[in-house]
C-alpha cells in the first residue's frame, strides 16, 4: 500500500534518494506516484497516475536540492488520478501520507467553512490542510503537528515539508508504519527500510503517537509535547535486498527461491536455543488469526493441529475477528500470521489481544515489523525479502512454520511419537529430493487455454486439499484477473453447481488419500455436468478416474506434501499471467501491505 520516502542531505542525491526509494517501495502495491522538492522557500510538486515510469519522465534527475519527500499512493479516497496523487500541498505545508483519516468529513466541513478549496477527493488533503491552518496559527510546526494529532482520527504516517524551514522534514505516526534512516550527514524517513537501506543500517522506529523531525545531522522524537529518546536499530544481514537475477519478474524467481528457503528455516528452528518457544503444554485453545494468503496457511495449520495433534484451532480473518468478541482466555494461545507484520486488520487484533494479556505468536517475515514487536513469542520466516505482490515463498515458509511449530507444540507435550518423528526426517528429505525436479515439471502446462473458455474456473478439494485449494484459487485471481473459486469438494451440490457448464474447469486437489475417494466422486458429479476436470494427486495414485488432465505430484508424506501440491499452482498462475502478458509482480488494484482496514 501507499509508500513514503524522505530525504534530507545532498543536494546531488535527493531526486535520485527519492526515485530509488520509491521504486524500493513499488512492491507495496500502488497506483500514482509523486515527488516534492523545497528550495529557495518554495516547493515543487510533481505527480503522475499509473506507475514510476509516468512520474519518472517529468522529474529532471539533475535537479539539485537538499530536501524532498515522495511517494506511492494506493487510492482509497478518490479515483487514482493526479489531482488525488501526493504529496498535496495546502498554504505552506506539503506532505506525504499513508492511512486513512476517518473524521476527514467533520474536518473538511470546518475547514470549508473557513474558505479552504480543496483539489482532491482525499482524506490527506484534508490532513495537510488542517497542519496547515494550525501551523498559519501557531507558527511552531511540532505544535502544530502535536494538535493536528489530538484533533484527527484514524490511522496515519506521514512526512511533511514547510515552506519556512528548508532544513527540515516532519513526521508523524500512528498505526501505520514509518521509520527514520539514520545516515552519515543525510537522514531518511521511509514507510519501510528497504526505502534507505543501501544507504544506512541505522534506523528508528517511529511508534503510534509519536512525532518528530529529520535534519542532515540530527534527528529528534517527541510524544505528548516532550521529547522522547529511541533507540537506534542495526539491520541484520538477513534484510539485504533481493535482485531478479536471471528471471523475468520477482515472482518466478521467489518460487525458485522456495527450497533454499525452506531448508534454511527447517535447519535454523530444528537447532535448540535459536529461538524462544513458549510453554506449549500450558494453552487449551489456538486460535489463528491472519489476512489473505498468510490466512489460507493458517488454514493448512490448523488441518495440521486437527489431524496429527487432534488439538482443537480456530481461525478467522483479522477483518472479522476484530469485530467480534474475544472468545480466548489466558489459556488461549493466539497465532497471528503475516508476511508484511503491517497489515493493518492483523495488528489492530493484535493490539486488542496484548492488552487482554492474552498470550499471542506470530509468525512473520519482516524484522522488527509492527507485528514481531507487538506478540509475545516471534516465529521469523526468514524468507528473505519478497517483492512480487502475490506471495509463494513467504507462503510456503508460514506452511513450514506451521508444521515445525506442530512438533514442538507435541514434542513438548510429550506426543511427537518416534513414526512421526521418522515420517518427518523423511519426508523433509524427499522435499528437498524431489524439488529440483517438480520446478521443472510444472513449467508447461498444455491446456492453460481452457482456463480462458469459461467465465469461472473452480478448486475443489478436503481437509488440507481444500486449504491448499483456497490459496490456488487465490494465486490465479490476482495474478491473472481469471475469476475462480475454491469449495470444500462436498459442498459444491450445494448450489454453486448450477454453475458448472460444459468446459467448465474444475481443479481438483486429493492428496490426501484419507478422502481421495469422496473427492473423486464430487469430480465425477462435475465431470459428469460437462466440466473439464483437471486432477492434482499423488504420483503413486491409480490412474483410474476419468479426468481430462492431471497434475501428479510425489508422495513425500503427509507432513510435507503441502509444500510440493502448492508449487503447481504457483507456477500455473505465474504462467497464465505471462501468457497473458500481465505484469506479474504488480497486478492491478492489489497492495503486498495492506496498511488500511
Ligand atoms: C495482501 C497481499 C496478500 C497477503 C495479504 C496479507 O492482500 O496482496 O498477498 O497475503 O495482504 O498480508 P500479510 O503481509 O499480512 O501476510
């Protein structure tokens, strides 16, 4: 979602801080993009709908000033044109921001009233208008910021020029995420690092009501009109960036990156003292709670702590179960699980749950995220950075996490048997073994061209099968634009069959050989409507069934066969979005950190 960069230094490196930075935030997901510069006391905006390369071809790369803010906007108040891109400039004040102000009517109306025009539709506008008329009042801009805070509400980051002070960049934060780089001479602020981090190592974390200021060579924050001191964080090795190598787009060569990253993070967690493990003897309850695609491994999760622990895990959306009651106590152990740790649903239950006091877990990929600080007990998937908007490494290493926390969760409650504990040993071999060769083999796909004859394609599948099938269904979607939908096998009679025609496609998935034979009747009820049945199972399986294709995956075990049966459909939507000739790694309307509710 939106990204903020800002840089106060060189003025041979602002316009180029600013375009990297941004283009090191393109993977959030975004729709306009736009710059600001401030010399001489006076700020220059430029702004531009669609991707970098519009706002690229305006901006002088020669321009030379010292100061600037920029950013990437993921439209939610207004049409993503260019009036509504940022930064948006009010009076003396321009400025970037992420989030959404939720009393911005209230305000507008009071502010209208006192003859401001607006050009947007936004909520930000509206923000830098109201810092504006309080800074044209006070002419302090901290005390400014400080009443503007008290007086919005709603979620926010921002960074923000004044005509009055060329040497500054103010920010100020709460529920979305923003952080200060902290360089040699030049400082940066940044909706994440990766925005500065080829730059410096050194950063700041801002927290929720918190403000302050960037200078070339001093940096200072402040929450409730006194200054607050923040410790300086050091990023680790493991945050360095990632490059595409010899591959077209981030997303082939992350699923290219799945067995590394697996067998790094088996290595890691199965040595002792690397991590801290809660007590798992103590909890009754799971709960899982999570958003997309971190939800749907969340999903097999709980289909593993169901079958191999016959322990009792809920799981719900964040956007739901933060409109119910809590229904989880001190025994209730809560998983929250998240590539970005930033999406806003997942930490706003997050936060409800820390202050219930309520044990909670989360399994997370981005250091020192919102998330890994806000949770008792940090699983870090050490996937490395992922920069393609549709997840699959960060996806299969939460599916990992989920089976290595399983064994620690029975190895501690004194039920990992010795067969489970072989089974494991062996099926993480075959993984591995078998890897290399799966990635090649689902490179082609003959009859992709069916999946375009029909306006639905639909995934069916049990259990773990109907898991898998959800994040399928969920990968060609956003990807591809291809309309699909997942179903547990047995409840597709339930109406949603009316919908089955002649070509339909229907991907069937039965791995699981405890419910094979149920599943294979539900795809015969299709097939027998005309649907063109496309079979993903076990490579040892008889080939009796009268499917029109066949995906045949090895049989590594129960334990980890959910990491092989994804990697066909992975690929399969990568593929479709090339045939199509989509852009891949950043498909319409979608954002990788959905920093808004
Ligand atoms: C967005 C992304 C999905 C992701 C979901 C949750 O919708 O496009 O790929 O699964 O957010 O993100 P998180 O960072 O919490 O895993």
């Amino acid at each position: 979602m939106c990204g903020i960069v800002g840089y106060v230094g060189k003025s041979d490196r602002t316009v180029h801080v600013l375009l990297r930075g941004l283009e090191r935030l393109e993977y959030r997901g975004y729709d306009s993009a736009g710059i600001a510069v401030l010399k001489d006391h006076h700020v220059d905006v430029v702004k531009k709908s669609g991707k970098l390369d519009c706002l690229k071809a305006c901006v002088d790369p020669e321009w030379k000033t010292e100061i600037g803010i920029g950013h990437t906007r993921w439209a939610t108040h207004g049409s993503a044109n260019q009036e509504n891109a940022h930064p948006h400039q009010v009076g003396k004040v321009t400025a970037v921001h992420n989030g959404i102000i939720e009393n911005m009517d209230e305000i507008k109306k009071e502010l209208s009233q006192a003859n401001v025009v607006f050009r947007s539709d936004t909520d930000s506008e509206v923000l830098v208008a109201l810092l504006n008329q309080i800074y044209e009042k006070c002419g302090n801009m901290l005390m400014a910021i400080e009443k503007t805070m008290k007086k919005v509400v709603g979620s926010y980051a921002v960074a923000l020029l004044c005509e009055d002070d060329e040497e500054h960049i103010y920010v100020m934060k709460k529920d979305s995420p923003l952080l200060l780089g902290v360089g040699k001479g030049e400082m940066f602020v940044a909706s994440d690092y990766q925005a500065f981090c080829e730059d410096t190592k050194e950063y700041v974390l801002l927290d929720d009501f918190e403000y302050g200021v960037i200078g070339r060579s001093a940096w200072h924050v402040y929450k409730d009109g006194k200054e607050f001191q923040k410790k300086i964080e050091v990023l680790e090795e493991r945050e360095e960036l990632s490059e595409k190598g010899e591959y077209d787009c981030y997303m082939h060569k992350e699923i290219y990156d799945i067995p590394g990253v697996l067998s790094q993070l088996f290595l890691f967690y199965e040595k002792q003292d690397t991590h801290h493990i809660p007590d798992y003897t103590k909890y009754h309850k799971i709960q899982i709670v999570a958003c997309g695609s971190a939800y749907h491994a969340g999903c097999v999760g709980k289909a593993f702590f169901s079958h191999i622990a016959h322990f009792p895990v809920e799981i719900e959306y964040a956007s739901e179960y933060r409109y119910q009651p809590i229904l989880a106590d001190k025994d209730t152990l809560v998983i929250f699980v998240s590539q970005s740790g930033e999406t806003a649903d997942t930490i706003y239950c997050a936060k409800k749950i820390k202050e219930l006091g309520i044990d909670s877990l989360a399994i997370v990929n981005v250091y020192n995220s919102t998330l890994s600080r806000l949770t008792d007990y940090v699983y870090y998937m050490r996937a490395g950075e992922e920069r393609a908007v549709a997840t699959t490494k960060g996806y299969s290493s939460q599916v990992a996490l989920f089976l290595i926390i399983l064994r620690e969760w029975m190895q501690a409650r004194k039920c990992w048997t010795a067969s489970l504990e072989e089974e494991y040993q062996q099926g993480k071999r075959k993984l591995f073994e078998v890897f290399p060769t799966c990635l090649k083999k689902y490179e082609q796909f003959p009859w992709i061209s069916k999946l375009t004859e029909q306006p639905m394609n639909f995934f069916i599948g049990r259990q773990i099968d109907y898991a898998l099938s959800l994040e399928a269904s969920l990968k060609l979607k956003e990807v591809t634009y291809l309309n699909s939908c997942a179903y547990p096998a047995g409840e597709l009679k339930h109406g949603t069959i009316s919908l089955i025609e002649k070509g339909t496609v229907v991907f069937a998935i039965a791995t699981d050989l405890d419910t094979y034979e149920k599943t294979k009747s539900n795809l015969m009820e299709v097939k027998a409507r005309g649907a063109y049945v496309i079979l993903t199972t076990l490579e040892d399986v008889v080939k009796e069934v009268e499917a029109d294709e066949w995906i045949l995956v090895p049989n590594i075990g129960h334990l980890f066969q959910p990491m092989i049966t994804i990697l066909p459909f992975q690929l399969l939507s990568y593929h479709v979005a090339k045939s199509f000739d989509l852009d891949v790694d950043h498909p319409r309307n979608l954002a990788k950190s959905v920093t808004v509710e």
